[in-house]
C-alpha cells in the first residue's frame, strides 16, 4: 500500500468570507485549510491544535493582523509557525513593519493563485528544514551532555580514590606528607596513594593510567586495590610490583597499562625500598646535598605482558631528605608556544628552593608548572607527592638467639623454653610465643620422628632473628629431603567421624605463621617461618 | 603439664594446666583412655590452664571425640583462649566439636 504523507495544515485568517474561500479554493485539494473569520478565533485554533503556516489579513476589525502575529512570535509554543500576511495595499512600510514582527513573507491581494501556491510551498520547506535541524541538534546536544555526565563520572571515581585529607596521619610525628592531583578536562587517568603496610612501614605509590575517561579511571581503581591487597602481607616493592602486573596482564582485555613507582619506607630506620615500573624518575632533595635523581627503571610499565620478574632498589633516608613523585603531567606541560617543562625545568626550579616543607613544596612545584604553561589548556593530570624524614632514623636492632637439638622429642619442650625465655626478654607478646611453640612443636616432631634412619650423631639447628617487631626462625637439619609444605591438605570440612588423624600439624603452621617457606640447601632442609609479632 | 579429673553431676572433668604437645599428649590420652574404659560417658575438657595445644593434642582430641561417638557418649570442650581458639578455628575442630565458653556453661548443656 502506497505511504500517505501527512498533509501539512494552513490556517487562513481574513474577516472577508469571500477571501476565505479563494485561499481554500487555490490551496484545499494540497493541504488541510483552516478559516478564522477574527483575530481571537485564530488564536483559539492555533491554540488547540498548531498549524504548519498561517496566512494573516492585516487589517481586521478588533484585533489587527499585526497584533495577532505578536502575540503568536511572544508565545514560544507557536512563535516558530510562519507567518505570511495577506494585505490589500502594496505600502513599503507596512511591509517593513509587518517584518520586524517577525512574519516569514507578504502577499498582496487579490491573490495570485501561483504565487500563493509557491510561497506557501516554500515556506511549508522552509519549516520543515527547520524542524530537521532542531531535532538533530537534540540529539547532538544530548550526546554532549552525555559525554559530559561521563567525564563527569569519571572524575568522580578517581578523585574518591585519592586520600586527600593532609596531614593523614596526625599522631606520627617520624615524617611529613603531602599529595595532590590536578585533574586534566578530560580524566588522564593519574592517581597516588600511601598507606601503613604495618605499624612502622608506609607505601608509597603514584601511577598513570594510558586509558581516559571511565575505562581509564575503572582501571585505576582495580590497579589500585590490587596494589592494597597484595602489599598488605607483603614488604617486597618488587614482589608487590610482580603480583600486580601478573594479575592486570591476566585480565586486560583493552590493552591498558599503568606507568608505576612503589616504594615502601620504614618511617622509623629511613630504610627505603623501591621499585619503578616505567615511571618518572623523582627526585631526592637533601640539605646542603646536590639534587639526586632515581634515574633506573626495574621493568616496564605494568599490566602489559605477563611473566616479568621486577627488581627492587634500597637506599637510606637521612634525616630531612625529601622524596619527590610526580607524573608526567609536569613534565609535559605545555606552554602556548608549544614548548614543553621537562626535567630541566623542573631540576632547576627545584634547585631554585630551599629544601621546602612537603606541602609547601607540591603547591610550589605546582605554581611553576602552571606559570609555565600560562593559559595553554592543561592536556594532562598533575599529580605531586612529596614525603619527608622529620627524625634522626633509628638503628635497627636485631635480637638473636642460635640453639641445636639433638634428634629426641624431649628436645622439644627445651626449644621451646629456651624461645620462651628469649621472648620475655624482649617483649614478644604471648600469643606470639605460643604460635612459634606450637609450629616448632609439630615441625621439630615431623624432623625428628622421620627425618633420620639412624638419629645419632645429627642435630637440627635453629636460629631466631627478632628485629622490628618481625620474628624469623630457620630450622635446619639434614634428614632426608622433605619439604613439609608440599604436601597434601587434610580436608577441614569433613565430620569426626570422616576426619583422619594426622596432616594438621604443617596446616596450623601455614596458618599461624605470616609466612613459611622451604628450601633445599647442600644437603639440608631449611625451612623458613616469619612472624610478625604484632598484627 | 598437669592433668586434674573431677567429677561434678556425673560429668568427668579433665583440666589441663600447661601445654597439650607433642611430649604431654601421650599422658593426657593415657588417663582420657583410663576414663573411657571405666565407662564415662560424659567427659569435659577444661582448657582454662591450658597455654597452648598442637597437632599432637589435636590428634588424642580427635580420637576420644571419635570413640565417645561410637560408644554414644558427650564430650564438650571448655575455655579456649584465642591461640587455642584459633588453632581450633583453622583445623575445623570448632566445627566438628561442642565448645564452650566456660565450665558452667558446658555442665548446663551435658
């Protein structure tokens, strides 16, 4: 069936009936045709239901044709309808004047049937053109709006992340700290973040993402909690860094990856470990020193491939020394010329200040970067992170004890003693003392009861290392090659009565201990237990 | 380590004052076993002196709690401290076996 199109609506208006019907004669087989005989009677009409166009008499009774069509340009619901006045007189300045109000054309009467055709024709055309283009520009200005709400989202996901209260940590006096990040228009993608890995030891980590907007700041937020999870019962940077980049290269399906330093610092003995995956080399800034850059990389961005090995690298804080992180939203800023601030500017600017407070520092190192760039528009996220050692760094005492057991199970009650005397005098907590009895109980038992053929003549050698709250045992003998966990687990889920009697004594050791390991060394079996001694 | 037994309203208490380990845990399943085969049928175990447990007295636990189930007998365990509750919570034993916050508490259940 062939398609019907609309037939577009055209109300006449002239207080002359004759007129009326020669409009309708010339243009009703075309289009609908409406009369109003006055003014008030067609604003009723268009009121009710809107036409396409409108030819209006001029001079009528009442209500002229003048002040109907302000009052239909005044309302906004009828203003974009047009217009055409019909007039008896060809007078120049009710044309000019018929104009300024606001009407599309002017035909003279008597009417000319071509001519009223055409000029209805294309205004209708005209109209229609207009319609079009309103709608597109809908659509297009929603799509704006929407893109806007995203980028909107966006930020609002990375700043949540950031801790942004200074100073976090008002009860520690050992450093300073300070952070911020300038978000670009569009989310580059930056972030920073430090938190207490254990009661002496603060990551620090600042990281790029290259995805925008929210695919970008989704990333982060993943980057970033899995750095949480996984430094949380790790103090190795580069173990941490290797974790991480094997978990975000797993599951990657955008390709994104993250540019990354991570630096854990013991905030008591300003012992500093750090790793850099790809990221700006910062900046060591020391009293009375030369400005030092941490210029080496221990493997590529991360989240990229699997499979890499990341390294870590030790320095020693003095007392305040100042660590500078940034991204590269310094160092490629941009100025109107198209220069950009690099490290020389930045090298110089920081050579250019005394060695500042941490807050005064990101805040001043950030006027630099802006007052450089002057009104160029900021194409990426600034991040600064500066943290300071405000003490003397302490020495790290190690407390150590050595003791060998012959192959008796009577030995173990005298190890035990023997750690339990250690431990009270340096203020090991009980429930740490009763962990390590308990794991040395059922390791020295295991050793003891099968390790040797003949148990002359051998002697299993310990030897405790307690420092920083950080408790490390290696027992050492040189039985047959066991590597106690490397066994089978008992299953914890079954009834007493499914329930075998053995296999627990290396599950309570895994689990009791914050970290166990073996090795097999020249003919002995080392085996490693660390516990940190307060949680 | 010393074991004391004392019957209160036909429950036989066990307490245990010092370590459940490798070198105590033949002696503390010798007297249980001496209890099970005079017939007790109902039998607590009191932890409150008790420093600290391993596999070793996990194992005599598991074994009495195994024979009292097949003769049909009670056995609940009382006043863990929290090494002691720990070492129960990762082998599953607080799962499989009646604890007890204090002896009042777990004469009241037998």
């Amino acid at each position: 069936m062939p398609e019907t199109q609309t037939k577009f609506t055209i109300l006449a208006v002239d207080d002359t009936p004759e007129n009326l019907d020669v409009v309708r004669g010339i243009l009703a087989p075309q289009y609908i045709v409406k009369a109003a005989i006055n003014g008030p009677m067609a604003l009723k009409i268009v009121e009710k239901q809107p036409p396409d166009l409108i030819l209006l008499d001029i001079m009528m009774p009442g209500m002229s044709g003048y002040e109907v069509c302000e009052r239909l340009k005044a309302n906004p619901e009828t203003s974009h309808i047009p217009v055409i006045f019909l007039t008896a007189m060809e007078q120049t300045s009710d044309e000019a004047s018929g104009f300024k109000l606001g009407a599309a054309d002017y035909i003279t009467k008597p009417v000319n049937p071509p001519i009223l055709e055409a000029r209805v024709k294309t205004h209708l055309a005209l109209k229609q053109s207009m319609d079009e283009l309103n709608k597109a520009y809908g659509v297009i200005k929603r799509q704006k709006d929407r893109m806007q709400e995203e980028l909107n989202v966006g930020h609002d996901i990375q700043m949540s992340m950031l801790p942004l209260v200074f100073p976090p940590f008002p009860d520690r006096n050992e450093f300073s700290i300070n952070a911020l990040l300038k978000p670009a228009r569009e989310v580059g993608g930056d972030f920073y973040d430090f938190f207490f890995i254990n009661k002496d030891e603060l990551c620090l980590v600042i990281g790029d993402v290259s995805g925008k907007g929210v695919p970008g700041a989704l990333f982060m937020a993943v980057t970033r909690t899995m750095i949480k999870s996984n430094a949380s019962g790790d103090r190795s940077p580069a173990s941490i860094v290797t974790r991480v980049n094997e978990e975000l290269s797993a599951d990657n399906p955008q390709s994104m990856f993250v540019t990354l330093f991570l630096g854990i610092v013991n905030v008591k003995t300003g012992e500093f470990r750090f790793t850099n995956a790809g990221h700006n080399p910062p900046y060591i800034i020391q009293d009375g020193k030369e400005l030092v850059c941490l210029d080496h990389r221990d493997g590529p961005i991360i989240g990229a491939i699997g499979g890499i090995a990341y390294k870590e690298n030790k320095l020693s804080f003095s007392r305040n020394d100042t660590l500078l992180l940034f991204t590269d939203g310094v160092t490629e800023a941009m100025n109107p010329a198209g220069d950009l601030y690099l490290e020389d500017r930045l090298e110089a600017f920081l050579n250019s200040q005394n060695n500042l407070p941490t807050d005064e520092l990101v805040t001043a190192t950030l006027a630099a970067v802006e007052g450089f760039a002057a009104d160029a528009e900021q194409a990426d996220d600034i991040t600064l992170l500066a943290f300071s050692l405000d003490i003397e760094p302490q020495e790290l005492v190690h407390h150590q004890l050595e003791l060998e057991a012959r192959v008796d199970l009577s030995e173990i009650d005298r190890i035990n003693q023997e750690f339990s005397v250690f431990a009270s005098q340096h203020g090991i907590g009980a429930a740490a003392v009763q962990k390590v009895c308990i794991a040395l109980d059922d390791l020295l038992n295991n050793i003891i009861s099968y390790g040797f053929e003949n148990n002359e003549d051998h002697v299993i050698q310990l030897t405790l290392d307690y420092v920083g709250e950080r408790l490390e045992i290696t027992i050492k003998d040189d039985g047959v090659p066991f590597n106690p966990f490397d066994q089978a687990q008992p299953d914890t889920a079954l009834t007493v009565e499914e329930r075998k009697i053995g296999g627990l004594g290396v599950l309570l050791v895994k689990e009791l201990m914050s970290d166990v390991s073996y090795q097999r060394q020249q003919g002995s079996n080392v085996v490693t237990l660390i516990l940190n001694t307060v949680p | 380590m010393e074991i004391n037994i004392k019957e209160v309203n036909g429950v036989n208490v066990v307490e245990f004052t010092g370590n459940l380990d490798t070198n105590t845990a033949p002696e503390a399943e010798s007297q249980i076993n001496g209890l099970l085969d005079a017939g007790a049928a109902k039998i607590l175990v009191n932890f409150e002196n008790l420093n600290y447990i391993s596999s070793a007295g996990l194992r005599v636990l598991l074994a009495t709690a195994k024979k009292m189930m097949v003769s049909g007998g009670s056995l609940k365990i009382c006043s863990l401290n929290s090494t002691v509750q720990e070492v129960f919570d990762i082998s599953g034993f607080s799962t499989i076996l009646s604890l007890a916050a204090n002896e009042a508490d777990a004469l009241a259940a037998f």
